[in-house]
C-alpha cells in the first residue's frame, strides 16, 4: 500500500515517527517521505541518519494552515502524530494545549481535504477516553474531529480514522527514561504516585505495526483500539530496579488510577476483533458503512451493554522479562 506512495507525518522527528520512517524505509519503497515538524535541530539530526533519496524535512507548525497546505502538495497518506502530550504543562498552559491539539488537528484535516489526501490517521491516547485532564480533553476533542471529517469530503475518496493506544514503553519522555536517568544520577528510591495504579503499555514496534495495518483496515471513521497489557507502576519500578525502594508521593493533578481506552458510554458502538476493538462513529455518514467488517475481510462483533476496556479490569499482563525485553528492543532499534 505504501509503495510509491507520498508519506507526510507531522511531529515526525519523535519517537513515533522515527521508528515509523525505520520500518517504512525497511519494508517498503515510497516515492516521499516528508517529515513536518517545528523544531530544526531534532531534524538536521534526524537528518544525519535517514538521508535516503525520498527523505524531505519541512519546518512547520500545525498551527499554520498554509504551511501545512503546501507540505501536504501531492501527499497521498499522512499520519498525524504532533501534539503537546505533556499532562501537567498543559495543565499549565491550556490555550496553547488547545491550540496545538484541536485548532492544529482541524488544520491538519484542512491540508488533507484541500490536497485530497487519501489516507489518514490521527494518534491518539487512552487519556482522550473518559478525560480527566485537558490533554486528554483536547485528544477526544481531536479524535471526534477526524471522525466527523468523513462528512466534510464532498464525495472525493477520503478517509479519516484514529487510533487509540496507551503508554509507549521506552518513548521519549516516557517514564522508563525518567526512572532509568534517576537511576544514573544516584536516586536511592523511585517515586511511584499511586500504588494500586495501573496502566497500558505498547512497545513502539507495536504501535507502528498497528498503524499500518490500521492503514490497509480502515473504512473511514474508526477508532481503532489494540489488545495491549497492563501492568501496576509498581511492578514497572521493581522490574527495572529490583534493588531499589519505592516511594509513594500521590496522583498528580488530572492524573488517573487506571487507564480506559473503550468507555462504559461507547459499548453499543464498540465492536470486537480478534486482537484489536472498533468503536465506531456516534455520527451518520451519508454512505453507511458496515464495520463489523473490515477491508482486510476481519470480521467483529458488538461486546455487550456496560462493556469497558480499561488497564485495571485488562485479561492482558505485561510480566516482568516481557517489559524488559520490549524496552531493549526499542532502545536497540534507536541505535
């Protein structure tokens, strides 16, 4: 699907997008690869190391409208992964949350109508399901923008999809590296905010896989939900320091104990597949579309009244060797 193709992802010097340009440079062979994003030093060193012919690096923000019009200039496919994702700096500073996550999401969705963009799909977070905090907020409002893009199309073959996963194992900023430089700066405990908390985990391998696969699924509309584990935080903490102390010191403002990804109030909306959930859209399309079938001809089924997906109730865990391994992995894959 990708060969060929014009590929455009917005914040795409980030660890997403940079394990995202990896496996595409590996798999397949697209005509562009165009890395949008605002900050020119992560990408005159991103630069240095993927320099292939169909590499293309534009300095842009989301908030700009015209520039993201003219990066997306024969764009067939795009992924939208910019965002401001840190929970207390938005908390912080709320305008500009807003301003980058839903007026940036609504230009992105602009661009991609204005230059018939075939294909996209919005990252989103297991915070955008039931928020408790303005990132979260602005990511469902986000998600219900791509989503109600489908009816803004005006007939042209465009698709609009989301998907929706929790915390990346090893990403940028994640809590791994936080603990890991703790560690090196001689820390003799690791804060642990809440020791019942539960949360999602997905190694970045994985989520790249998601969203390509999700590329050759989607019908337009979608939110598409990974089967992913759960582990507690303290857990996480001992797996990577089983010699160190914990210390308790409270959830953080518009944190929550567990994650959810598919909410109670989206049940009878929600369809499952074998390894991943559909919730569908709330909205009518003027062409329906069956769902419970997907283009790669998987078949799902609705879950029933009052089903929720969240990390504490989760089937799925992640032990100890399994977290280990997947966060070596990423970090072998950054090398």
């Amino acid at each position: 699907m990708l060969n060929g193709k014009n590929i455009l992802i917005t914040g795409g010097t980030g660890s997403f997008g940079k394990q995202y340009v990896r496996t595409i440079l590996k798999r397949y062979k697209p005509n562009k690869i165009i890395i949008y994003s605002r900050d020119e030093l992560k990408q005159f060193e991103m630069a240095q190391k993927y320099n292939d012919k169909c590499m293309r690096y534009f300095i842009g923000d989301i908030r700009d409208l015209a520039r993201l019009q003219k990066a997306m200039n024969g764009v067939d496919i795009v992924v939208h992964a910019a965002a401001l994702k840190h929970v207390p700096i938005a908390e912080y500073n709320p305008m500009e949350c807003i301003k980058t996550n839903v007026m940036g999401a609504q230009n992105v969705i602009d661009a991609c109508i204005a230059n018939c963009v075939s294909h996209t799909i919005a990252l989103s977070t297991d915070k955008a399901a039931s928020p408790a905090n303005l990132y979260g907020a602005s990511k469902l409002v986000s998600d219900k923008l791509f989503v109600a893009a489908n009816n803004l199309t005006g007939g042209h073959q465009i698709k609009f999809s989301v998907v929706r996963y929790g915390n990346v194992l090893g990403s940028r900023g994640s809590v791994i590296p936080f603990f890991e430089k703790l560690l090196a700066d001689g820390a003799k405990e690791l804060p642990i905010t809440e020791a019942n908390m539960t949360r999602f985990w997905i190694s970045l391998q994985e989520g790249v896989d998601f969203v390509l696969k999700n590329f050759a699924r989607m019908q337009g509309g979608e939110i598409f939900v990974p089967k992913i584990p759960s582990m507690k935080m303290t857990d996480l903490a001992r797996a990577i320091a089983p010699d160190t102390t914990q210390k308790i010191i409270g959830i953080r403002p518009g944190e929550k104990l567990h994650e959810l990804m598919c909410p109670v109030d989206d049940s009878h909306i929600t369809l499952e597949f074998d390894d991943h959930f559909v919730i569908k859209p709330s909205i009518t399309f003027s062409e329906p579309i069956d769902y419970s079938t997907n283009l790669l001809k998987e078949k799902g089924k609705l879950v029933k009244q009052g089903f929720e997906y969240n990390s504490k109730d989760n089937t799925l865990w992640l032990s100890d060797e399994d977290l280990l391994q997947k966060v070596q992995a990423t970090k072998d894959a950054e090398k």
